[in-house]
C-alpha cells in the first residue's frame, strides 16, 4: 500500500534483485546488465538506445520482440550467456545494427533468414559456440560485413562459396574447429579478405587453389593442423602477405608467397620435421623471410642436421646447395 514502509530484510532483497540492478535509465543511450542470476532480457529500454550489454547472465531465451521499439540500435553484445536458439524475428526491429556479439553462448543453429534484416551489420561474432554447419542463407544479406568470427565451434567443412556474398570482409575466424578439409571454392568471393585464421583444425592438406579468391590476403594463421605437405604454388596469388604462421604441422617441405617488396615476410614454421636439404635450404636464402620461432625451428633430417636449428644450416656455407 502507498507509504508502507518495507521491512529492512525485504528492501534489500527488492535492491539487489536482477530488476533493480538493471534498470533502464530514461534517456540512456548505452545499457549494461551483467548480473549473474538474470534470466529474461530487460524490457523498457530507451527508444534512443544505441548499445545493449547484457553479459555473463542466465539468459536462456529471447522473445522475437525483445529488441522491439529500439530502431537506432547499433551494438547488442550478449556474449557468456546460456543461449540455446535464437528467434527467427529477432533482428528485424534493429535495421541499423552494426555489431552483433554472441560468443560463449550455447548455439547449435541459426535460423535461415536471422539477418535478412540487418544489411548494415559490420561485425559479427558466433566464437564460442556449438554450431556444426553453415548455412548460405546466414551470408546472404551481409555485403557490409566486415568481421566474422567463427572461432570454437564444431565445424566439421566450409561449403564452397557460402562466404561469396561477403565482398567487404576483411577478417575471417575458423580457428579451432574441425575441419579437417577445405572444399575447393571455400574462400570464393572474398576478394577484401585481409586475415584469415585456420589454427587449431584438423587440416591434413589444402586444394592447389584454395587462396586464388583472397588476393588481398595479408595475414594467414595456419598453425596446430595436421599438414604434411602443401601444393605447389599454393601461396603465389597472395602477393601482399606480411604474415605467415605454419607452427605446429607435420611438415617436411616449404612453399612460400612471391617476396613482397618492403618488409620481409613474418614466418613461423617451428615444430614441423623439417628435412632440411636443397629445395628448403635455397628457398629461405632466396626468399629471405624473418622467422620467428627460430630456436624451435629445426631439422629432423638429413642425420647430419637433426636437431640443428634451420636458420643456422641455412646461412652456412658448406650445404653444397
């Protein structure tokens, strides 16, 4: 009743409830909530709202109207929650969101037409996830995206061409996934592509082409696969790579890019069993790149090198190469 005054114990209760601490402020732009025991997504929110933050929560589920009323929403971050499904509806309020954050939650799928809504999203991040397959229809919509990051999920391929609409992106995330192939085709139609990262698969090999659709490419991470040998040539349409990581493979032959002209080429190619003899020896002097990783880098054969570091066989004089 009106001018009931709470009992100490209550109030604090009412206070420190999920309600209180995230309580929209009326003419806020920008929302957190980060409590641990939230498990509906606050409602009342500002129509001047530009950036939600709800994080770290117990949120489960979405309504197809949670977003309803907020049409100048440029960021909703919702990482470290529990979602499972998301509603097909969704974004369909939020025309101009730039950057959707949904990592470490619990999502298997997506629905087909999620962001046939939102054809002004630039980042997009999924990391974290349970999702086992791509579906086109998710890219379809997006040729302003510029940021994807598809990293720990359960991804076992990457269909050809289901990135083909994405013409602005720069940075592409697949790390520490399943693939244990790449379809020839993957990577078509993502000419801007500026840094792609495949650490952390299960890749034993890669089609002869797979980088002819990413002429743009300046930063590869190839790193922790399971790599025995790389095509011939594989690396000539990348022209403009500064960054190469292949750490971590079963490697025993190099491939490198074209020498970019300026500075030299960043190569981290430790903990592969190098057979450090001609055709290696000669590449690295030809094409001179910086490695990293130096110490770690060593030979497995020819018996005379095992265990010596490449770099210092390489620059020796007495290889007969």
């Amino acid at each position: 009743p009106p001018g009931r005054i709470l009992p100490p114990p209550l109030l604090l209760v009412l206070l420190l409830s999920p309600a209180a601490l995230c309580c929209p402020q009326p003419n806020g732009t920008r929302f957190v909530c980060t409590e641990p025991t939230l498990s509906a997504f606050p409602s009342g929110l500002p129509p001047a709202t530009l950036a939600i933050s709800v994080e770290f929560t117990a949120l489960a589920t979405l309504l197809p109207t949670a977003l309803a009323g907020l049409p100048r929403l440029q960021e909703l971050h919702l990482s470290s929650n529990r979602l499972t499904t998301l509603p097909e509806a969704l974004l369909r309020p939020v025309p101009t969101l730039r950057v959707l954050d949904l990592t470490d939650n619990l999502l298997s799928d997506l629905p087909a037409g999620i962001f046939a809504s939102t054809g002004h999203l630039q980042h997009l991040v999924l990391q974290g996830n349970r999702l086992q397959a791509l579906q086109p229809s998710w890219f379809q919509h997006l040729p302003w995206l510029r940021w994807l990051n598809l990293a720990a999920n359960m991804l076992v391929e990457v269909p050809p061409a289901v990135f083909h609409p994405l013409r602005s992106l720069r940075s592409l995330d697949l790390s520490h996934n399943r693939l244990a192939s790449l379809a020839p085709g993957a990577l078509a139609g993502l000419r801007e592509l500026e840094q792609l990262d495949l650490e952390g698969n299960r890749l034993g090999t890669l089609p002869p082409a797979t980088f002819a659709p990413v002429p743009a490419l300046r930063l590869l991470f190839l790193q922790d696969n399971e790599l025995q040998a790389l095509p011939a040539g594989i690396f000539l349409p990348l022209r403009h790579l500064q960054v190469l990581d292949l750490a971590h493979n079963q490697l025993r032959a190099l491939e490198l890019p074209p020498r970019p002209p300026g500075p030299a080429l960043d190569l981290d190619i430790s903990g592969n069993p190098w057979a450090c003899e001609c055709p290696l020896l000669a590449l690295l002097r030809r094409a001179a790149p910086r490695l990293t990783a130096a110490r770690d880098t060593r030979c497995a054969s020819p018996a005379r090198y095992r265990g010596q570091e490449v770099a210092t066989v390489s620059r020796a004089g007495d290889t007969g190469c």
